[in-house]
C-alpha cells in the first residue's frame, strides 16, 4: 500500500509540474518531454511521450488543461 501511495504521489508532482510548464505557454507533447527529460526525450521517444499524453489526458478530463489545433499541431495550455 506504502508503494502505491508513492506512485500515486509520484505522478500528481508530475501532472503538476506538466501543468506548471503548459501555464507559461502552450506545449507539444514533444516539448513538454524536451523539457522534462532533455534529450531523453529523444532516445526514448515512446516511453517519454506515451508518460507525457498520459498525464496530459488527466489534466484534459479534470478540466485543468485544453488542446488546440494550430496547422494540424497539437499544443496542450493549460484552463
């Protein structure tokens, strides 16, 4: 249980810190990973992004951040 509630800690510190970033301006998920990660980011695109959306669909369904489409790019702001 100890353990869980880590995790759960873990990625409510992260959500906060994405949301932290997408308040100052609207991100990509790649620029969000840049600048959580730096160029991990890059050599471990899949599991930085796919962390990245995840927490990012969160934000979206608690009605803290928001998507916009811009020339078909996706950029995530915050509400």
């Amino acid at each position: 249980a100890e353990l869980i509630d880590e995790r759960f800690a873990l990625h409510e510190r992260r959500a906060s810190k994405i949301h932290g970033l997408i308040s100052q301006e609207p991100m990509t998920a790649h620029e969000i990973a840049h600048a959580l990660w730096g160029n991990v980011a890059v050599t471990q695109a899949f599991l930085t992004l796919s962390e990245v959306l995840g927490h990012v669909d969160l934000l979206v369904e608690r009605g803290q951040a928001s998507e916009v489409e811009t020339g078909g790019v996706i950029r995530f702001q915050a509400v």
